[in-house]
C-alpha cells in the first residue's frame, strides 16, 4: 500500500486469493510527515475536522482540550447502521480502499492507523458493518463509523465465523485499539471506500458472469448446432465496437474444436434448395444469434466501470486534502460518490440485462415448440409423470423480474440530508448494494441455465461431441450434479452449482 497506483488485479488477491497487505517503509514515511505537517499547520489556522465541528455544525470552533474527544465522538454517534451486514469479501474490501487511501500521504493522519487497518485484513477479523446508512456523499459516513469503532476497540467483529465483541478478538490477537492522535476519527470516515469496496467485488463477479455466459451460450449454440456466421469475424468487423468483436472473437475461440456447429455455406449455399420449406432452419432466435451484439455492450460496461473503480481506490477521497508539496490544506468534496454511483447503476442495469438473456436462453431449452430437439422442460423421464426442469423455472423467472425492479437507478435519487447542507447526494452505497444483490440473483438463474444445458448435453447423447470448453465445464457440473430421469428435490444442488460458478471461471 502507498502512493504508487494499484491495479485492480492488486485488490482482487488480497480480497480473494488471501494475499497479505504490507505497508511499506516509503509508505510508513510519506503518512509519518503529512500527520507531523498537519499537527503543526493546523495550530492557529481554521482546519476542518481538527478544531472545528463537522457538517453544519463546522461553524462552531473546537477547543484544543475536546478536540481528540471530538473524535471519538463523531465515531460512535454515526456508528447507527441497520438491516443486513455485509459479507467479508465485502468489508475485507472496504478496509482495503481505506487503507490504500490513507496511505496516499494525504489525509494527515498517524502511521499507526494504517497499521492497524492492515492487521484486520491480514487476521481476517471482519467489522460488523451494516448495509443500510449511506447517502454516498461526505463519505460513506455511517458505515466506516462502524469500522472506526472496531480499530478504537469497541462495536463488533465476525472472527472465526463468530460474532463477538472487539475488545475480546483484540486481547485474543494480542492487537492494541487505536489512539486518537489529530483526526483519524473523520480521516476513516469521510471517503467512498465502502461503495468502492462493494463496486470492486461487483466488478469482479460480473466479469465471471460475463464468461459464464459467454460459455453457457456457446454450449446451447452447439446443442441446436446452429450456424457459424453469426460470431465470424467478417460479420462482427463491420460493427465498430469493441466489446462485439471480442465476445465474437471469444465464441470462436470456445467453438473451435466443436463436432455441432455447422459452416452456412456448406449447408444452405450449395445446392439448388427449390423447396416451399426449408428443412434447415435459416436464422435462429436473437437469444443465440445475436450474443455479440448484446453481450458486447455489456462486457464495455463492465471493462469502462473497472477502470472507474480502479481510478476511485487510487485516490484521496478524504476532506480536507494535506499537499505536502505545496504545504497547504485544500477542503473540498473529494468524498462525494458520484463517479461509483453513476458506474454502478450502470452495470446493474447491464447485469439484468445479461440475466434476462440467461433466462430467455432458459425458456428455449424449455419449451419444445421453439426449441424442436427437446422434451418439453428438458424432461428425461415419463412426460407428464414427471417434471424436469419445470419446477426450476419458476425460480429463474420470478428472481429476474425481481432484477428488472432493481435496476431502477439510484444515482437520480438525491434526497437532501445533514440541515440541507448535503443537498445532493450520490446515493453510490445504495447503488452498489443493490447492484451486488442484482449480481447473486444472476448467479442463481445461471444455476438453473447451467444444469438445464447439462440435462440437454445428456439427453441429445452430444457429450462427445462438445468444444472442449464446453465438456470441460460439462464434466465439473457432473461431479456436482449427476444426470436425473426421475424426479430430484433440486434446491441442495442450486446452492453448490451457484459456489460453483461463483469460484470458477
């Protein structure tokens, strides 16, 4: 951590792959001499958050004697978060983007916070953080509150799968609370780390759902053995976008040593074909023709919104900002969301959107009458003595209507708070939140996709056949799931399929 940029790569082993954090002696360094700057600009001078009150109470001056007070007192006020709490990939990524903004040298405070904040990741003891209280501006307020009060000692702690009080994990761990020494109390707080955190393991799941998709439609491509031209280079080339020539390109990739896909001109532009009716099908349906089409935008969604998020934990989002070039103090609004809001209730929307796909791809497996190779609901047994996939579908469809609900954005929700003096608001936390419930429902209608190609693969007898991506994947769902002709009671199976996909890529 310090103040050379980190890649979005950086992040994600730390967050999933368990790599430690260390603070380096340059890092040590650069927060050491902008605290000691600070505590000696600040003497005499009008400094935000060190000797005056905060928000609309910064009118007020802040006598020296009550100022580390102060500190603490803003910390436990705004420790007033409800609902649910969030999981810890979630809160180890908060602390992360805390950590990393703090150690940028510019927010003043004392090296021994960012030594602290990086034991709680490397120890795995996760704060108990609530989903419910940010607006997204001035920080995420209320919810870093609640990991101030962990490194003070006080709140709670998930550790070792057990809710329980800080001041006991921390005597357990041998881990000293952190002493107030300026304004460390409001440097934790006043930032976006926490939707940051939340937008960097959205991104992450998103691009697994992007190449699980990607995967699954390929494989339904080669079920239906449909034609070659639609992801070809040539037809994909003479749109300009980015993101449909890549997933074009990647379809290829997949399909290169399938047995089922079939070259258009091979089969409908030789011969004379004189037929009223044509026995090979022309076009097929938009939900396996034009992937490169719908999937491209939402990978440059996906690609745009990463940078966003890498640019965001890169940055000071504190208030004020410390220059030690210039020497001098700059208030602001560096802590208002906007950036992560906007790219958010973007991504969400193209999520649901990557969702209904699955779920139209979904229905076509399903339905015989459009499909014309498949029992009615991928039915193995005795039509109409049992059910196949019909009971699952139900799920698939009632959770992506709920994915449609949620998308509405958040972003153009302000609602002016704090006496009017945040009278707009990023909503950005929120925005995040929700886009990260979107991506779990998406997870789940993929199961129900996933295992619905599965049960297709071994009823058409195409398992030899497949891609080997395709079989790849084929083969690790089957260790998970085996083949049914009878009826099975499905929901135990749902759960480890979706780990699944969640863990692999």
């Amino acid at each position: 951590m310090g103040q050379h940029a980190n890649s979005f790569e950086d992040f994600i082993n730390v967050i999933f792959n368990h790599k430690k954090v260390e603070i380096s002696p340059e890092t040590e360094k650069i927060v050491s001499d902008s605290y000691h700057f600070l505590k000696e600009f600040s003497k005499n001078k009008v400094i935000y958050g060190v000797n005056t009150g905060f928000g609309p109470m910064a009118q007020y001056r802040i006598e020296d004697k009550d100022q580390l007070a102060l500190q603490y007192n803003i910390i436990r006020s705004h420790s007033s978060g409800m609902g649910a709490y969030f999981s810890p990939e979630i809160v180890k990524s908060a602390i992360l983007c805390r950590l990393h903004t703090l150690s940028l040298g510019k927010s003043g405070v004392h090296p021994s916070l960012i030594h602290l904040m990086k034991e709680l990741i490397n120890r795995d003891i996760t704060p108990l953080i609530f989903q419910h209280g940010s607006v997204g501006a001035s920080g995420d307020l209320v919810q870093l509150a609640h990991l101030a009060l962990v490194l003070i000692g006080e709140g709670e702690v998930f550790y070792k799968g057990k809710r329980r009080p800080t001041q006991e994990v921390f005597a357990e761990e041998g881990l000293s609370p952190l002493k107030i020494h300026l304004r460390e109390g409001i440097a934790l707080m006043n930032g976006t780390s926490v939707m940051t955190g939340i937008a960097a393991v959205n991104i992450h799941y998103a691009q697994l759902l992007l190449d699980w998709s990607v995967k699954l439609s390929v494989a339904i491509n080669e079920l239906v053995q449909t034609y070659d031209d639609h992801f070809s280079q040539e037809l994909n080339a003479a749109k300009k976008h980015h993101g449909q020539q890549l997933i074009a390109q990647r379809m290829r990739n997949y399909l290169v040593d399938s047995q089922l896909t079939k070259k258009r001109s091979e089969h409908l532009y030789k011969g004379e074909h004189k037929e009223t009716i044509f026995k090979e099908k022309v076009q097929e349906y938009y939900s396996l023709r034009c992937l490169p089409q719908i999937l491209g935008p939402i990978y440059d969604t996906i690609d745009y919104a990463k940078e966003v998020v890498t640019h965001e934990f890169n940055s000071a989002s504190d208030n004020p900002i410390t220059d030690l070039k210039s020497q001098q103090v700059y208030h602001g609004g560096n802590f208002h969301g906007d950036y992560i809001s906007l790219e958010m209730d973007k991504l969400k929307i193209a999520i649901t959107r990557l969702c209904m796909l699955c779920e139209r791809q979904l229905n076509y497996l399903l339905n015989p009458k459009i499909n014309e190779i498949l029992p009615a609901f991928v039915n193995a047994g005795k039509l109409g003595f049992n059910f196949g996939m019909q009971g699952i579908q139900f799920t698939a469809t009632s959770t992506t209507a709920e994915n449609q609900t949620l998308s509405f954005p958040m972003y153009v929700h302000s609602i002016p708070n704090n006496n009017d003096n945040q009278d707009i608001v990023s909503m950005g936390t929120n925005a995040a939140t929700i886009t990260h419930k979107v991506i779990e429902n998406t997870f789940e209608v993929m199961t129900i996709e996933a295992i619905t190609i599965a049960q297709a693969i071994d009823i058409l007898g195409y398992k030899d056949k497949l891609s080997t991506t395709t079989k790849l994947w084929y083969e690790q769902l089957r260790s998970l799931i085996p083949f049914f002709r009878e009826d099975i009671t499905p929901y135990p199976y749902l759960e480890k399929v979706k780990t699944f996909l969640k863990s692999h890529s």
